[in-house]
C-alpha cells in the first residue's frame, strides 16, 4: 500500500509515511492538473510583468529581469538564499518537510513543470534527505532559507544524508541515476516560496504530543492506581457535567485503563461508612493532591489544544502556500501573502505550552512519589536499598526537574516575536519555523520527564510487590517496560537505561480515535 498524494492529506497519511516507511504515489489526475496549471503559466506570462518570473524577488521586484535572465534568475534565488545555520534537522523532518512541499505543489497552482514533483517523490521515497538548518527563515516569505537547501538539492547541488552517511548531492544522484532539475520557468521561486519547512515540523510534532498525551493518561492513571486512589475523581457522572470534550476523553481513558485494577479504591466503599463519622482525625486521606486527583481538567485542555492544532497545521499541509497563485481555471494569476506562517507559528505555540503544562503535571506526579512524607506509602525516593547509603530515583529527579524548567522557559511564544527584515518588505512576520523548532525541542525534553516518571511508579510498583493487583492494561505497561528497565537496588549509572525507556515511549504506535468519549470509550494503544 502507498500513499496516494492528490489533494487532501491526513495526519495519519503522514504518520504512514514518516514513522511506517510507507511510499507515496502521485495520483495521474493531480499531476495532470499540475502540467496544465505549467503550460497556463508559460502561454499566459509572454509579454506580462509577472513577480518573480521577469522581475526581481521581495523589495527588488520593481528590477525587471531581461528574458535572457529570467532561467538563472531561479538558479540565483536558490544559491543565495542557502544561508541555513544551526543543526541540521532530523531526517523524520526533513521528510516530512518535503512531503508538505510536494503536497502543496500537487494542488496545482504553483506554475510548476512536473519535473518538480516527480523529483520530490524520489527523493521521499529512496529516503534522501537534503541538508536542512534549524536557522534562517522568519517564516513570512515563507520558510526561505530551510526550503533554498530542499532546492539546492533538487538542481543536483548541495549535499544530502543517504543511508546515514553525508555526501554529495551530485554523487548520490549519479549513483542511483537519478536527473537533477532543470528549471523550467519560476520553480526556484515555488519551491522556496511556502510554509512547508515549519508544516512538516509540526505534523511530527503533533504525531509525538499525541504520543507523549496518551502516556501522560497512562502514566497519571498509575500513579493513582499504585497510591490506591479513590476512583470517583475519574467517573463519568462527575466529568460528564463539565462540557468538554478533553476533559471527558482522558476521564474515560483513565477508566478504561483501569477498568479490573484491584487497587483503585471506591469511595462508598471506603469513606461512607457510619463508623467514621466519629473520628477526628482521619488517617486515609479525603482526597487526592490536585495531580492525582485533576488529571482529566488538567490533561483535557490539552487534548482539546493538541486536536485544535492537528486540524489547523493539516489544513496548511493542504494549502497552496506560495506566491502569487497560478490560477488557471480562472485565468489569471494573483498575487499576495499565502506564504505567511502565522497560522502554523501560533498553533506551534499553543501546542508547546500545552506540552510543557504537561511536563508539569508528569514532575508533579514524580514529586509525589519521591517524597515520603507526602504519599506516607513508599520510602524517599522510592528507595529499594539502604536508605541513607542508597539512593533510588533522587539522581534522576534533578533530570526532571531541571527539563522541565528548561521548558517553561522556552514556552515563551514566537507568535509575537516578528523583527521587520528584507529592507522592511517584510515588516510583521510569524517566525514559525523557530516556532515549530522550539516546540519540536519541548516535546523531545518532555519524553525525558515521562521517561523518569515510568521508572519512578515501576519502583513503586516492585516495593509494594503488587504486580497481581494491577489491572491487565497497567500489568503489560510493567511487563514491558522491566524488559528494558530491570528492577534496581544498588546503585549505578542508569542514563543509558532511561534512554532505552524514552526511546520505548517515543516509538509507540497510537493515535487519538475520532469517537465520542462515552461510559466505556476505549483507549488506544
């Protein structure tokens, strides 16, 4: 099966081809509509000023470019605008950064030869990826600087990472065979010229935050489970007179969850009997801290935060994001903005502080395991050694504590961070790649924070020795994660360890199902 790319994508078309290794297909209708929009825009643009085809680019388009020029115009628009900076992007980016692109240029009306499309499917599909920097766009012309080094590489220059080695673009092409792009009429321009570096970003980065929510559920539902909680925090009647869709999901998740745990307790079962009514002072306590007891109005807000930003970054995915727009089934070509990333660098935004509130709640959670005199049920630092002489998981809550303070401080928005540049043609811009980046950097620190959680709530579970007590979903969470992370006593190095269990919790396969979340909505994992 592949991915068919025509006219709408979805994010679980991406994932796919991102994390599946699924190839993606042209649809002969889609490049048939991409040739006739090229052809348009060739008989339509003799003996016209067109931005970008015989005039120069941004505050230089009052230069007209004698036709003579007007092919290595394109090839100058490229090569000076490679100026990227920085690390180079992951390659799970960069591919989903050239999925977007090409995504964009199939909807058929961007002017360009289908030379363009056919090359960028390749290059998915053999799993090249073009050198791309974290640094340079201000994602208001649309992600120039990122999507100059894609182009560089589409004409057969630059270099590329292929089978995880750096090499020269020229040599990988000539060794696979493959025909570098011949520049056609403004393909310099349409390839540069979009939202396709900080929309590939995002896909990936809602991908993880899903990922990282869902575990965020589990891993709040066994923290409760092993303190023994009361299970009326999480029941449908209490949730269901809240009027948000979050909020109810993740309550009926965390029910699912822990549908045949023997631990959960029930509140008439426990509390509402007539001997207490006596006592003064009751030893069990009423209720939970806010972190135990708040997971579904806490986690909610950002199930809702992480659906918004799918739907808005997916409908850029499917947007023709350049300038001007090659009209022709109208006949004509207009000129504006489509290229601005505001949509995307405001969702960046919200998404990152979403993550980070969740990074919080997780740190939280951390925190109330660790310490005794809080939870009154598990030795300080869940410590199965010697205390004093031992030290459990104390090494690892600075990790987290620390990552989680980093986050707060990078959740500052980029949305309202615009610096005019380009001799003020560009005077307000979204700076949604940086955005995207500085989002992508919260998600990867919070795996790190769940991660030491995981193990945290594993000790716990092994001095409590309440494996027969877990319900069937947390006892296989326990199971697979002891595989990676064996029960510790002494004391040693365990980074390589936690990276093993991040790695484990970055990897699983889940996204969100379009149900509604009703008494016994399953969760997906």
């Amino acid at each position: 099966m592949k991915v068919i790319v025509e006219k709408q994508l979805t994010l679980g078309d991406c994932n796919d081809v991102l994390f599946k290794g699924k190839e993606v297909s042209l649809a002969a209708s889609a490049l048939k509509k991409v040739e006739d929009n090229h052809n348009f825009l060739k008989a339509f643009s003799k003996n016209k000023l067109i931005y970008g085809i015989n005039t120069g680019f941004g505050p230089m388009a009052q230069y007209k470019i004698n036709e003579n020029n007007i092919i290595e115009l394109q090839y100058n628009l490229i090569r000076s605008h490679c100026s990227g900076g920085g690390k180079l992007l992951a390659p799970v980016l960069i591919k989903s950064l050239m999925l977007a692109r090409l995504n964009s240029l199939m909807q058929g009306y961007s002017g360009v030869h289908t030379d363009v499309v056919e090359l960028l499917q390749k290059l998915i599909n053999q799993d090249i990826y073009p050198c791309v920097f974290e640094h340079g766009g201000v994602g208001a012309s649309g992600d120039l600087v990122q999507l100059a080094h894609l182009a560089l590489v589409l004409i057969g220059e630059g270099e590329v990472t292929y089978e995880d080695k750096l090499r020269p673009t020229a040599e990988v092409y000539a060794e696979l065979n493959i025909k570098p792009l011949s520049i056609h009429l403004r393909e310099g321009l349409a390839v540069l010229n979009g939202t396709s570096a900080m929309t590939g970003i995002g896909l990936v980065n809602i991908i993880q935050a899903k990922k990282l929510l869902e575990w965020a559920v589990t891993l709040s539902a066994m923290t409760n489970e092993v303190v023994e909680a009361f299970d009326d925090h999480y029941s449908y009647e209490l949730n269901i007179v809240k009027k948000h869709e979050g909020q109810n999901r993740v309550a009926a998740m965390t029910r699912e969850i822990l549908k045949d745990s023997k631990m959960i307790r029930s509140r008439s079962q426990h509390l509402y009997k007539a001997e207490n009514i006596n006592q003064e002072v009751f030893e069990d306590k009423v209720q939970e801290y806010y972190s135990l007891r708040c997971v579904s109005q806490v986690l909610g807000p950002i199930y809702d935060t992480v659906m918004g930003v799918e739907k808005v970054v997916v409908n850029e995915l499917n947007s023709v994001n350049d300038n001007p727009v090659i009209d022709h089934e109208n006949q004509n070509i207009f000129h504006g903005g489509n290229f601005h990333g505001d949509y995307v660098s405001l969702e960046m935004d919200r998404l990152k502080i979403a993550i980070t509130k969740l990074s919080m709640l997780s740190e939280r959670q951390l925190n109330y395991l660790l310490n005794d005199k809080l939870n009154q049920k598990f030795p300080p630092f869940v410590n199965l050694g010697v205390l004093g002489f031992n030290f459990g998981v104390q090494g690892m809550q600075f990790s987290a504590t620390s990552t989680v303070a980093e986050n707060q401080t990078l959740s500052f928005p980029m949305y309202v961070h615009s610096i005019p540049n380009n001799n003020d043609n560009q005077d307000i811009v979204s700076m949604g790649c940086n955005a995207a980046n500085l989002t992508k950097r919260v998600i990867d620190n919070s795996f790190e924070v769940l991660a030491i959680q995981t193990v945290a709530i594993l000790q716990a579970i092994d001095y409590l020795e309440c494996q027969s007590r877990l319900s069937t979903y947390t006892s296989h969470v326990y199971q697979e994660v002891r595989k990676i992370f064996p029960k510790f006593i002494e004391d040693k190095a365990r980074y390589k360890e936690l990276k093993l269990v991040r790695n484990y919790l970055e990897k699983g396969d889940t996204l969100f199902p379009n149900k509604p979340a009703g008494k016994s909505a399953p969760v997906v994992v």
